[in-house]
C-alpha cells in the first residue's frame, strides 16, 4: 500500500544503517569488526575483581583475512 510522507529531517546516518521511505520488501544492514581486547577486558556482573598484574594483547595480525566480506549476508 503507498504511503504519504510529509517533511524529513534526518540528523545522522551511522555507516550501517538504513535509510528507507516508501515500500520496501527486504533490508539488511551488514556491517562487521575485528576486536583485540586484553585480559579482563568483556568481564561483566557484580562485584567483579580482576587483578592482573602485567597483560599484553598481541594485534599482529598475520594472515590479514580471517573470513571473507563479499556477499556475507
């Protein structure tokens, strides 16, 4: 069924998001990242205590790509 839009103010755009007005039969947003985090670092809850002295994140990255991005949706 069409729509009628009025005026639209649009602030900001993320770089995986989604712009639509009208009918639409499918969107998907695809977006992707690589993440290094060092000891202790995705801990979550209550009452957490980490003790950790010296730690070290290695982001050497050797083989460049881990998956392939091209058509990954």
């Amino acid at each position: 069924m069409p729509a009628k839009v009025g005026a639209v103010k649009v602030i900001s755009l993320s770089s995986s998001s989604i712009f639509n007005i009208g009918d639409v039969y499918n969107m998907a947003p695809q977006a992707w990242a690589k993440t290094f985090a060092g000891g202790g670092s995705f801990n979550t809850g209550n009452g957490i205590r980490i003790n950790i002295n010296n730690s070290n994140t290695n982001v050497n990255d050797k083989d460049v790509i881990d998956q392939s991005l091209f058509n990954n949706g």
